[in-house]
C-alpha cells in the first residue's frame, strides 16, 4: 500500500535525482580528486540514513559535523572515510577511534590528546588541519604551523591525512576575489607543509559554490554539500557557473514536502484570518487548514507572502504561519477536497516552489529552508512520482 495515504504531512527523496547530481559534478572533477559529500544537518534535513545509504556507491567519503552524526553514518553501513568538520568534545573523543573516523584539528592540543589516544589504541588516527585563510571561523593561525607541524611529524597516534580551508565569500557573490586571495594563502601553507615533509597530504578547500565557479580549489578532494541536494547555493552562483561553462549542468532538487487538507471553510469577506488580525478577506474566501507549521520547519517569515500549490494551482499563504497549522486560499483553485494532496516544497505541473524562492520570501537562504525540516516528519522515496520505499 501507498504509505503517503496515511500521512497528513510527508517528505519525498527522489534518489535518481540525487544520484544524477553526484554524478554531473563527478563529471566536473579530474578522476584522481575525492568526492566528500557532505551530510551534516540530518542531510541537510533530506533525512541522514537515506541519503547516505543512496549516496554511498557514488561518493569516495562523508562529511559530518559532530561525533552524534558521525554515529549515524556508520549506523547506515557506511565503512569508508568519514570526516568530522566541526569540534569535538574531549569526553567524546574516545569515539573517534572506535567509529575510525578521520577528524579536523585547530589546535595543538587537541593534536596531543588524539596522540595519547591513538597510541593507547594502537591506531593512527587521520587528522585534517584546517588553516585560517581569512574566514575567521574555524581554522589554525598561520604563525602557529610550525608548531603544528612539529608536533605532527613526531606523532605516532595520529597523522596528517588532510590539510583545509573554507571560503568566506563565495555562494553569495559574483565577484571571486576575496576568495581568490584566500585560494593563495593556502596554496603558500600547502607548499609549506608539503616541503616539511607531508608530501601525501590530501588538500581539500571546495564547497559547492568553489566546485562551480573556481575549478582550481578543488585539489585531492572537494567537499560538496548542497549541490548533491540538486539545490543551487544561489542564484549568484548558478549566474557565475552559467558565465563560465557553456555546457549546462543540471542540478534536480532531491526534496519535496507535501501535506493533506485536514479542514475547508467558507470565510465571509471582511474577517479576520489566524493570529494578529494581521489579514483580513478581501472576498468571500475558501479557506483551507494545513496540518504543519512552523515546528516543522514551515518558516514563520513565510506568513502572508508564500503560497503553497494545490492541484497545481498557486493557494496564497494567509496570516500567520502557527506551530503546527497553515491556513491557505483556495478559492482559485477549483474544487478542493478533504486529503487532497498539497505541495509546500517541490514541482507539480510544471509549477513549482523551490527552496529558493521559499527562502526569497523568508529572507533566508535555500540551505536553511531545507536544514530545518523536521526529522520527524515520514520520509518516502519515490520513483517517477511513485513511492518505491518507505524511509526510517
Ligand atoms: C557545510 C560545509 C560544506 C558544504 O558546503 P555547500 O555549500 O553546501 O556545498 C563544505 N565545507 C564545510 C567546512 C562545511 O561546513
């Protein structure tokens, strides 16, 4: 039976989709240069275990960014390189080697503490140094490589497996300067290491956005997030990688969310609609009541200005968005119906709301409209439309 006639609100992973666009930007990179994709934010709210599960035979490792999700991707059956990009908890460390996980370092003396244990474990533990090139996030000051690389070269619990960065400037912007200055601090760090004797050191800077329009970032191994997601970092980065390359890539959005019709009302016109008063009806209105809100990752910046798609047809988002409800206008829309099926996120008929213009109207960006989706929402992937596997 078709899971989704239980459901009043559901998520749907279209894994060709996410197999094609790991594969359209496979094809961008020189065979030799990993693809890490990158599953922090439960996938970036597509659902973790799913997509790594589908990922796996197309990606050479996994990012994450804490211990807890690290955890989940070796749960999924995941046995390859698994990098945690974010900090660890020194209670947590001990994880680390019994997940085998290969780990950021920043600092000395999370570099000693990985030594003792590794040399307790009697494991090398793989370690990637992120070097600060300008972001000011996370990353090691240039002044204390030397240090560092000291401490490296006379360790034999841990390793030097990678050396990073992040860009600061480079999925809202045309212009690649900044990020182009930041290329050239590290290209100088990567030398350096490089001349210190870490010859094997898998260099890796590369985000989506980089993949796409800085082909030269991409070194050993390209750290790609929310394009596998077949979503574009924005619209200035699908501009600059339209410019640059004559061939077009396709990227398919992997994700849509949808809900069923749980109320239909008549509202006359001149009332008042949800909290706030902040709409009042124009015109005798059919009104319908949707069982998600803002808990479930609806944003609440969408009230007034979203709409939502019925039978494919635009329904305008009225008043406020609540926790748990969202009321819409379907007086346009022909005759609705109690369960019929809504799209809140997604394609149908040839009309879609994607993330980025649920993130237009938010005011946000198209990585957190999906990045809060509610784990809990059920999850189903689906083939050509039809469900194939209800998802954990
Ligand atoms: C999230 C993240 C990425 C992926 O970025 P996208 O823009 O989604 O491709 C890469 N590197 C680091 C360090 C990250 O935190």
């Amino acid at each position: 039976m078709d899971p989704r006639l239980n459901w009043l609100s559901w998520i749907e992973l279209d894994l060709a989709a996410l197999r094609h666009n790991l594969a359209a930007f496979r094809s961008l990179l020189t065979p030799s240069t990993q693809l890490l994709f990158v599953v922090k934010a439960n996938a970036y709210g597509h659902g973790l275990e799913p997509i790594v599960r589908a990922a796996a035979s197309s990606v050479d490792a996994f990012g994450v960014h804490a211990i807890g999700e690290a955890e989940q991707v070796r749960q999924a059956g995941w046995q390859g390189r698994l990098l945690v990009m974010g900090g660890i908890a020194r209670r947590e460390l001990e994880a680390v080697v019994r997940l085998s996980l290969d780990v950021t370092v920043f600092d000395s003396g999370t570099v000693r503490l990985l030594d003792e244990l590794g040399q307790a474990r009697g494991a090398s533990i793989p370690c990637h140094l992120k070097v600060e090139t300008g972001t000011h996030r996370q990353g090691a000051d240039p002044e204390d490589l030397p240090e560092l690389l000291a401490l490296l070269k006379g360790a034999r619990g841990v390793r030097l497996e990678g050396l990073s960065t992040h860009f600061a400037n480079i999925e809202d912007t045309t212009d690649h300067g900044y990020a182009q200055t930041q290329l050239a601090r590290f290209r100088v760090i990567a030398d350096e290491v490089r001349a210190r004797g870490f010859n094997q050191v898998v260099r890796h800077t590369a985000c989506t956005a980089a993949a796409l329009t800085l082909p030269e970032t991409t070194f050993e191994m390209v750290r790609l997030g929310i394009g596998g997601y077949g979503l574009w970092p924005s619209r200035e980065t699908l501009a600059s990688t339209r410019a640059r390359s004559g061939e077009r890539l396709e990227l398919r959005p992997v994700l849509s969310w949808k809900a069923r019709i749980t109320e239909l009302k008549w509202v006359e016109a001149g009332e008042y609609v949800g909290y706030g008063l902040s709409y009042r009806t124009g015109h005798r209105t059919r009104l319908a009541v949707l069982p998600i809100g803002y808990s479930d990752g609806y944003d609440r910046g969408l009230s007034g200005l979203a709409h939502v798609l019925v039978h494919g047809r635009r329904a305008p988002v009225l008043g406020r968005v609540c926790m748990n409800i969202l009321l819409c206008d379907v007086t346009d829309v022909g005759e609705a119906k109690i369960e019929d099926e809504v799209v809140l996120l997604g394609t149908v008929d040839g009309e879609s709301v994607g993330a980025d213009k649920l993130a237009a109207w938010a005011q946000t960006i198209p990585y957190e409209i999906v990045a809060r989706l509610s784990p809990t929402l059920p999850r189903v992937a689906v083939e050509d439309g039809a469900p194939i596997q209800q998802l954990r």
